[in-house]
C-alpha cells in the first residue's frame, strides 16, 4: 500500500495566499482543495467562468495551481493570455506552478510548446510508465522509473514538451502525461485532483462524451464506477505526494 506523506506546513500567518484558476464551474479544486486546507494553506480561487480579474502579476501569490476545463487551451479566451503571462512571470521567478490536464497545457504553451489534438481521445483510469529518476520526486519514493501510475483521464487534446522541460510520464494512448521545469513547476495531462464527487458529476453531466467512442482510451461509466471509492484512494496517495513536493517551494 502507498503511504501517504504527512505534511505540515510552517507558513507564517503573513504567508501570501495560493491562487487557484478555476476554469468552468464543475471542473474545481477537488482534492487539491480539500488537500492544501488539511495543511493550513490558505487559497484564493479565481472563478473566470464568472469573469473573476488575475492580479496584474504572478508575484501575488505564494504559488499558483491552474485547473481543467472543457475549452481548449488554444481558443481565444479573453484572459488567457494574462493567465500565460501570470505563467511565465512565476516560473522565472521560482513561484511554483502546477497544471492539471487544461491547466498542463497552458504551461506548455506558456513556455514554449504547443498543445494539439491527441492521439486518442481518453476517459477513465489509465496507468501511466514513469520514465525518468525525478518521477520519484513528485510522485513518491515507489515511483521510479518504469513504475505504473493508475490516474484519471478526461481529455481529447494534448502538450508538448515544451524547452527547457524535463518528460516525467508516458501513457499508451497519449505519449506525453507530465512534465516538470525546474524542481517546482510540475505540468500534468491528467486529473490527480479527483474526488470521488467529481468524478461522478462529470459522468453524470458529459456521459454524451463516452457514448459511442471508439477511442481505446474510453472507458464507459461501467467500467469505472464499480471500483471508484478504491481508485479514487489510490489516486489521492499518489497526488498527495505530488503536492507535498509542490507546496515545499512555496513563495512567501
């Protein structure tokens, strides 16, 4: 059984807040939520599916965590180019950032790559090949490299690896899974922030989005509600490691 890592945060009270971008109002913070208040961690979520304004830099805030959404991360969205810019601000200046699936791929594109259509369409669990020795440093001790990695999926569309970026993890129907930059900025292609809710919402709201694929990446609700308390557990052990390693650079 994975261990969990107990972490406890030192932040003084003057410590700055972590900003969450929040793209669409069913896609939230989730386990990272519930995960960051367990330790003390103070957020400040930016709604911009209700036209919440990004401060005018990234030093705002002691890290910055970007969230999923149904949109693409190459459409003309009002605020994603002070979203790109916030992005790049932090990472030159050692701000840490983590990127889940939409959120991944604005860092890609943020910092140089590109994000097209993937492969195969997935949804569901799929387990994802560590390929590189600092897989252990996000992802726990028992990570190393050729360990599987069973997290949750639901995209059409992918990154590249931007300059610069180090390739972490590798799936079978979408090659690029995550990347880091650095020692702090982690960029994912998959959801690691599920709860068991969440995951049941998205069934529930986008089942049109699974009836009828032919993607060997989709799994039907079917297949994945019988074991979702169990992977959902799984799933948060191994987040739990990813953003104990995330929240150690934070910036005050």
């Amino acid at each position: 059984m994975t261990k969990v890592p107990q972490f406890h945060s030192a932040a003084p009270v003057s410590m700055k807040t972590i900003a969450i971008v929040q793209h669409a109002v069913h896609d939230g913070p989730g386990y990272l939520g519930s995960w960051l208040q367990a330790q003390g961690l103070a957020t400040t979520v930016y709604r911009m599916f209700k036209g919440d304004a990004l401060p005018p830099h990234a030093s705002a805030h002691a890290g910055w965590c970007i969230l999923g959404g149904p949109m693409s991360a190459n459409d003309p969205l009002p605020y994603f180019d002070g979203l790109l810019a916030r992005i790049r601000e932090a990472v030159a200046e050692d701000i840490p950032v983590i990127g889940h699936c939409l959120g991944g791929q604005l860092m890609a594109r943020a910092l140089g790559g590109t994000v097209q259509a993937s492969k195969h369409v997935e949804i569901g669990w799929s387990d994802l090949e560590v390929i590189h020795e600092d897989g252990a440093r996000w992802f726990g001790p028992d990570a190393q490299v050729g360990t599987k990695l069973p997290l949750f999926q639901w995209h059409g569309e992918s990154f590249s690896i931007p300059p610069g970026a180090q390739w972490l993890v590798r799936g079978e129907h979408c090659a690029h899974q995550a990347f880091a930059v650095g020692s702090k900025h982690l960029a994912m292609q998959f959801h690691c922030e599920v709860d068991e809710a969440k995951v049941r919402t998205w069934l529930e709201l986008d089942a049109h989005e699974l009836c009828g694929s032919e993607s060997p990446g989709v799994r039907q609700a079917g297949r994945i509600l019988p074991s979702l308390t169990e992977d959902i557990a799984r799933s948060q052990a191994i987040a739990s490691h990813i953003y104990a390693h995330w929240v150690q650079g934070l910036r005050q």
